[in-house]
C-alpha cells in the first residue's frame, strides 16, 4: 500500500507552527514511516506543486500571490488542514484590518510602497477555499497535529475540540488567576488544545487558541470592567492573536477606541 | 461524640511521623500559587501558619496573621476529589494483534496508601456522595480504598460556606479515620475509626481539660453562625421551573466556563476518549473530567440537546439540587461555596434558587 501524502504549505506566518512538526522529535521518525512527506520547506523538502492526501497549511492571506497560490493547494490536496492562528483567524497580521488605513500605513512605512503587493485586508484560509479541518493555536501543539494525522490515517473525522481552557486548567489543577488575582484571563471563552500552558504558569490566557464553543465574551468583558479595567485595556484582550475571529472581533469592537473621541466608525 | 483527647501543638509533627511510618503517603494543605492545595507533607512546617482567607462572589485571596493556627480557613479550589476521582487517566490500553484482533489491557496499577490531613466536613460528605456514584467503579474504589483521612473541623468557614444549612459541617460528621479541633494550644483528637483509633493510642496524649472542651464547643459554635444558608425549596419542584426567568437572567451572567463543576466536591461527570498511539496499532482509552457546562455533555450523535447556556445551567441547577435527592436520597450540595468563590463571574447559585422561590411577576 502507498504511503498518504503530505505537504506543509507557507502562507503569511513566523514559521512557529511548521516549527511544531519539528518539534515532534521521535515522533517525526514514527510520523516518516507512516507517511510521505514531499513539500515541508522548513524541514528542507519543496515540491510546492505535488499532489498529496493531507495539506497542512500555515499562515494567512496576506496578498494577491496567495490568494492565487491557496486555489492551487485546494486542487492538489484530499484534506486541506489549516494549522495555527494566521491560518485560522488571520493572525496578528490581521490587527491591519481594524483601522482600514492599509494604504496610509503602507505609504508611510515603506520608502518604495509600488514594490509592495498586499491585500487591504488579510484572510483566513477558510476565506477563500474549503478547509476540512482547522486547528487552531499560535502556534498550533504538536498534540493536536499528532491526534489529527492520526484520525485522518484511520479515515475518522478528527475530534474538534472546541471545550474552554477553563476545563483543561482544573484537570490540570492550576490555580485560578482571575478568581485568586483579578487577573483579566481569556481561559472562560478560549478554546482548548494548549494544556493551559499559561494559567499553569500564574499568567492570565491571552487568548491564542481562538474562541471556545459558545463564548460568552460579552460577559467576560464585563468582568474585565468590573476589575478595572480601562476600555482599551479591554479591547487589546480580545483584539489581539485572533482578532478577527468573530466573536472576539464583535466584543473586541465594542470597546476599541471607545471613550478616546477618535472612534472611526 | 467518641472520647478526645489532647495533642498539643508541638506534637502534631508525631502524628505526620506517625501516619508515614505506617507506609503512608501523606497529603496535606500548602499555599500554592495564592491559594490552598492538599500536597505531599512530611513537616509541620510545610503547612499555613496563621493564613486566614477571603472569600467572596468570584473572589479568593489569603491573608497571613500573627496566628499560630494551621487551620484557622475554610477550604482550596480541591480537597479530595482529585485524589478520588482524577482529573484523567488511562482505563485500558488496546493493542491490535496480527490476526487484525483487539487485545485489550486493563489499566488499573495499585494506588499507594495515601493520607490526608485537613479534610473537612463538607469534604467528607461529599466524598460520601461519590462513593455512591461510583461504587461499582473500581478505578474509583482502589484509590477510595486506601485513603486515610484526617479530618479538621472548620473553625473559620468563609463567608462563601453554607455547611451548616445543609448539615455537613462545619464539624467534621462522620466518615473520618481521625478528626482533629484545633484550639489556641493544641488539638482535640477523636478517632472515627478502628484504624484512627490504633493511631490514636500510638499518640502522647492527655485528657482534655474542661475549658479545652469548652473552647472546641464555642469555637464550633462560632463556625455554625454562617450568614449564607441553603434557602428553601422542594427539591421534586425544581424541574418543574423550567420557564422562570430566573434561567434567561443567569444564562446572561454565566460564562459557561464549567469552574463550577469542576471545584464541586461530589460533581462526577466525565467523557471519555481514545488516544491512539501514531503507530495505529496501539491505543489508550482516556476518561477526564467533564462537565454540564460543555456542548460534549449533551452530545447524543448527531444533535446537541443543551446548545446554550440557559439550558446547561438549569440542567446543573437543577440535578444538583433537585434529581440528586431522587438519584441518591440526599441533595448534591454539601455547603463548602467552592462554586460561588471559583466562579470568575461570581455566580451565587443559591441567589438562583431564592429567585426560582419566588414568583413570578
């Protein structure tokens, strides 16, 4: 029987989640004999073009080149996997689509703005082509690309985990920041997968791994408010990796630039 | 009540001695990252030393004293359910054979006996709770088995606790090996067991004089005059409330975050999953803690029965305080106020029970 197909495909991103795979260690061995993999830049195989089974994609959409580019990997691949947060939500790099301004900041950053070639606004992947599978985290854990590899070579749907960090910090046994520290901790509306790394180290959730199931963000920023809060505070919680996820997007909003009398809407 | 009798203070340390010569390992409360957690304890110094403690609506903070009380607060996040019942573990690993047949491997190793000290009443009626549930459980069992609790009881519950409303506490009522008063000097020692009364009588102990007595009588008195109280309801009526606004009003405040579930001492919930190895020949069968809170739990193929908030709420509420008396002859709720201080928005579910009394406008 032929090995399943794989390829790790590049988009707007830092390299963290293709970094993951790397970081299986032993398990990347274990993952070689299983399958074939044939376009992973950052382990030093490029065949951009191939045909595979699984395409796991990291990064956003930043420009017309990848909007082109992300058709092509549609139409080569079986599953398309988007991995990480830029892939998911549209990353940090997405924090542009706020202001609107894509053309004044371009201008004034760049000393030769005509050779630079992005879209006004950045996208997921999901934006643009069907995705059978998206991971989220920034960056992704190599538990969650391990589980899914692993149920797509069974031919089951992958489990998609969308519990709150909340549940994993109990099992875990951590120690609660907000209720022990005021602390303005996202783990109530953000989704699980990264063990709660950071309550775990006495560090309020930042939110990376993107909304949980039904998010009560509104609520949540209340609570922000009632610790103290200032607005912009607020916003900076849920405007930040995934800002444009929508519900962090929709409760972000409400207190961006609200109160600083240069509200642009 | 059993004969006490009196430990000072500077002999709590031949107790711990005591209790880990006898091959146990003992657990017991330490400050941890703000709050208290049962940890392994082999000195005295390990533990509080005049820590008192806050509690409120969303709110936990330690405050140390002068005091020379080990004990002198009401509870952590956790005391013995994740001693019990684990937050996860392995149930059986399944390994496939060549002939394309499933061997299956119970995963079940001996628990090491484990002692803990500082368990409370509210602690202990929970534990109770969830021998019920889980009593044909023998992950459960083996670890319930060899457990050795020394129980305090509560001389400074928090303004969360309501043990008293509901009976459990805040004296330590039964199902202890050991229970201890703390006073000003020393301790009054009772056993609740024939295994506390054999370490009982290893003990350098006195009889207790009458004003010893009579300072564990006030004290416990004291501990009794909680201002937070179980209101009155009919357990059986609960459910039949399924339309007061009270649920549209909590269902708003409440983040869904299952914290609730997860501190309460007799919550039980779990799911279970299958960690393949990558190999694809080997995998294990996980259980983890779950709760009413997430969309999983009301997960029957292909449909979710409790899609918002208001109805995962009202299902907890209400099997809590209502179905558990149906289910196990007694409510689910044991007063400790674990689900009122560790709730990050600070949700008084007993505020929602006084409103479902009340009728409606």
């Amino acid at each position: 029987m032929n090995k399943p197909r794989i390829a790790v495909h590049k988009f707007s991103s830092c390299d963290g989640c293709q970094l993951t795979f790397l970081n299986l260690g032993e398990a990347l061995l274990q993952l070689n004999e299983q399958v074939e993999i044939l376009h992973f830049l950052e382990a030093g195989m490029s065949d951009a073009e191939t045909e595979v089974d699984i395409a796991f994609v990291e990064g956003s959409l930043s420009t017309p080149n990848e909007l082109e580019r992300i058709q092509q990997v549609r139409a080569n691949s079986r599953y398309l996997v988007s991995i990480g947060a830029c892939a998911t939500s549209g990353g940090l790099q997405a924090l542009r689509n706020l202001e609107g301004q894509h053309d004044n900041w371009r201008d004034a950053i760049y000393a030769r703005p005509e050779f630079i070639q992005t879209l006004k606004e950045v996208q997921p992947i999901a934006a643009a082509v069907q995705v059978d599978l998206e991971l989220w985290g920034c960056p992704v854990s190599s538990a969650q690309i391990l589980a899914a590899i692993r149920a797509l070579l069974f031919d089951v749907a992958p489990i998609d985990d969308r519990d709150r960090v909340c549940l994993e910090c109990k099992r875990q046994q951590a120690v609660c920041v907000l209720v022990t520290g005021a602390a303005p901790c996202m783990g109530p509306v953000t989704r699980t997968g990264c063990g709660a790394l950071c309550p775990r180290f006495g560090r309020a959730c930042y939110g990376c791994y993107g909304p949980s199931e039904t998010p009560q963000t509104d609520t949540l920023a209340q609570r922000f408010a009632g610790f103290g809060l200032l607005p912009d505070a607020i916003a900076r919680r849920f405007l930040l990796i995934n800002s444009q996820a929508p519900a962090f997007l929709h409760t972000g909003k409400v207190f961006y630039h609200s109160g600083t009398g240069d509200q642009d809407d | 009540m059993p004969a006490s009798v009196y430990l000072p203070r500077r002999d709590l340390q031949c107790l711990l001695d005591l209790i880990v010569s006898q091959g146990y390992t003992l657990k017991g409360p330490q400050v941890i990252d703000g709050a208290i957690l049962m940890r392994p304890l082999n000195s005295t110094s390990q533990l509080p030393k005049g820590l008192e403690q806050t509690q409120a609506p969303g709110e936990y903070r330690l405050q140390q004293t002068q005091g020379l009380r080990h004990f002198s607060w009401a509870n952590g996040p956790q005391a013995l359910k994740p001693l019990t019942f684990v937050p996860r573990e392995t149930l059986w690993r399944s390994e496939a054979q060549p002939d394309g047949t499933l061997k299956f491997h119970e995963s079940i190793d001996p628990p090491e006996p484990t002692a803990v000290l500082g368990v409370r009443g509210c602690d202990l009626a929970a534990l109770a709770l969830q021998d019920q549930h889980f009593a044909g459980d023998p992950y459960y069992q083996q670890r319930r088995q060899s457990l050795l609790l020394i129980a305090i009881d509560c001389s400074h519950p928090a303004d969360t606790c309501f043990c008293a409303s509901t009976r459990d506490g805040p004296d330590a009522k039964d199902g202890f090996d050991l229970a201890l008063s703390e006073l000003e000097e020393g301790f009054l020692v009772r056993a609740g067991s024939q295994q506390g009364t054999a370490l009982m009588e290893q003990l350098q102990v006195s009889e207790p004089t009458l004003e010893q007595h009579q300072e564990a009588q006030s004290q416990l008195e004291q501990a009794r005059q909680q201002q937070r109280h179980l209101p009155d309801f009919e357990p059986a009526e609960l459910i039949q409330l399924n339309q007061h606004t009270a649920w549209d009003e909590v269902a708003d405040a409440c983040l869904s975050c299952g914290n609730c579930t997860s501190v309460c001492p007799s919550c039980f919930c779990f799911s279970e999953s299958e960690a393949p190895e990558l190999n694809g020949t080997e995998s294990s069968h996980q259980r983890q803690w779950d709760s009413c809170f997430s969309e999983g739990h009301s997960y029957i193929h292909g449909h979710r029965f409790r899609p918002d908030t208001k109805g995962r709420y009202r299902q907890w509420l209400t099997h809590k305080f209502g179905s558990w008396v149906e289910q196990y002859g007694r409510s689910g709720c044991t007063g400790c106020g674990r689900c009122i201080s560790w709730c990050p928005v600070g949700i008084d579910p007993l505020q929602v029970l006084t409103q479902l009394g009340e009728t409606q406008s």
